[in-house]
C-alpha cells in the first residue's frame, strides 16, 4: 500500500533508542510521508529537525492545549519563525482539551484562537485537537472561519453531524487507531460515512495504537492497520483507500506544489 500518517510525534523520547529502525519499517510499510506535529516550543524544534534528516517527514508547529498555560510570551513570533522553513507544513497541534483540563481553559481559548489567526496570515493548514470540547472548538472555528488554507481535525472523536459542519468548513477529517476497535461503533459508522476526498489517516504515535498491536508503543508503519479497516467499512480495495488518503494527506499539506 500506499500510506500517509497524517499524524504523529516522533521527535517523543519512545523512539530514542530505535528511531532509524522505527523508520526503516515505515518505509518497507509502504509510508511515503508522516507529518510530524509539535507539541510545544521544544518538540515543534525537534520535528524540524526530524523533517531535516529524513526525507519522507515533514513538520507542524504548535502549542498543545495541554502546555497552552506554559506557553512564553513571544510563541506566536517564535511559531512564525520556525514555519518559515520549507519542511514546515502547518501550524499545530492546537486546540481545546477539556478532559484532563492540563491548562486553564481561559488560555487554552486564547492560545488556540491566537495560533488560527497566525496560520490564516501564514497561509498555513491548521491540524486541530478537540478532546471533550467539540461545542466549543465548532464555535471557535464557525467564528474564525474562512480557512483558505485548509486543516484536519486529528483523531475524530465527534459526532457525524460535527463531522459535517467540519466538513463544510473545508476541513479533512482524520481517523486513528481507535477505529479498528472492537467496539468502537460510532467512530466506525463515521468513518463509513465520510466523503474520500475529505478523510485521511493517522496513528498518533506513539499514542492509540490500533489492533493487533493495542496495548505496545504505536509507530507509523502501524497506520497499515487503520487504511484496512476503514476500507473493510466503506467496501473499498485496501489499496485504492490507502491511495485517497496519501493523495488527501500531499494535497492539504501542499506536498505537490513548491512553497
């Protein structure tokens, strides 16, 4: 197949001590490209770096909801002079995380809303966490709408009727690992529903692996596991699905064309 792991964070310390191996295996997976996304200042430097050494990565920058509190003074001048490089392909993560309520939700509001604006003036995509905040993150985004640059809501934990008005808005919507659960039966009638040209794939590593690996340390050669299964729901080859996916993943992240 041909895959696209629109979603991951490589620069974690969980590949220190076989990352060029963890790689090797992506690319004998049939992986031609990983985005890999910053979680804060420190990792957003790390995943240019990632980006630099390996062909197939490219980054995103950003600031987590989980760190938004820690977020210094200057990040947006900081997030702007690391997207100047040619590797960086869209500002996040960023969002609302109001399950585990890491920051406070006043600045996690403020340093989301903040970071869309920098990327409409960038012209950036915008890769967007949404954890137990859906009703907040869809009026954030109703209210900062139009996105001329596109972005993806990661790891879809919402409803399809959310997943429409995403959708609407211009977004891609990205299914994880969590899919090929046993029971993950909303998720899985989302994922059958979803247009093509709007859905794309991702694991999140090393987060969410999916099965037969759930429960071990996730990695991009794993993300094989989320085209088969949605393609198993929506009837497709499992090789035509992992192609509409990879053409998604270069077409909003501007893979195709010279910055």
């Amino acid at each position: 197949m041909i895959l696209f792991d629109s979603h991951a964070h490589l620069d974690f310390e969980d590949y220190d001590a076989d990352r060029d191996e963890m790689i090797t295996r992506a690319r004998a997976a049939g992986l031609i490209n990983i985005v890999n996304v910053g979680f804060d200042l420190d990792s957003s430097r790390k995943a240019v770096q990632l980006a630099e050494k390996y062909d197939l990565i490219y980054a995103a920058v950003g600031i987590h909801p989980h760190v938004a509190d820690e977020a210094p003074i200057d990040f947006l001048e900081q997030l702007e002079q690391l997207s100047a490089h040619p590797k960086v392909v869209a500002l996040g993560e960023m969002g609302l995380d109001y399950f585990r309520n890491l920051s406070s939700r006043p600045v996690q509001y403020k340093v989301f809303r903040e970071q869309l604006t920098l990327a409409k003036r960038l012209n950036l995509p915008v890769i967007i966490h949404d954890r137990e905040a859906h009703g907040e993150v869809m009026d954030i985004l109703h209210q900062d709408s139009p996105f001329p640059a596109g972005g993806v809501i990661h790891c879809y934990s919402g409803s399809w009727e959310m997943a429409k008005q995403c959708i609407s808005l211009g977004f891609y919507i990205s299914i994880a690992g969590p899919v090929t659960f046993k029971n993950a039966n909303r998720l899985k009638d989302i994922a059958t529903r979803i247009p093509l040209n709007r859905l794309l794939i991702e694991t999140d590593a090393p987060f969410l692996t999916p099965t037969p690996h759930r429960g071990k340390r996730n990695e991009p050669a794993f993300v094989q596991f989320t085209a088969v299964e949605i393609a198993g729901l929506k009837k497709m080859d499992n090789e035509e699905l992992a192609k509409i996916c990879a053409e998604n993943g270069k077409t909003l992240f501007r893979l195709n064309t010279t910055r």
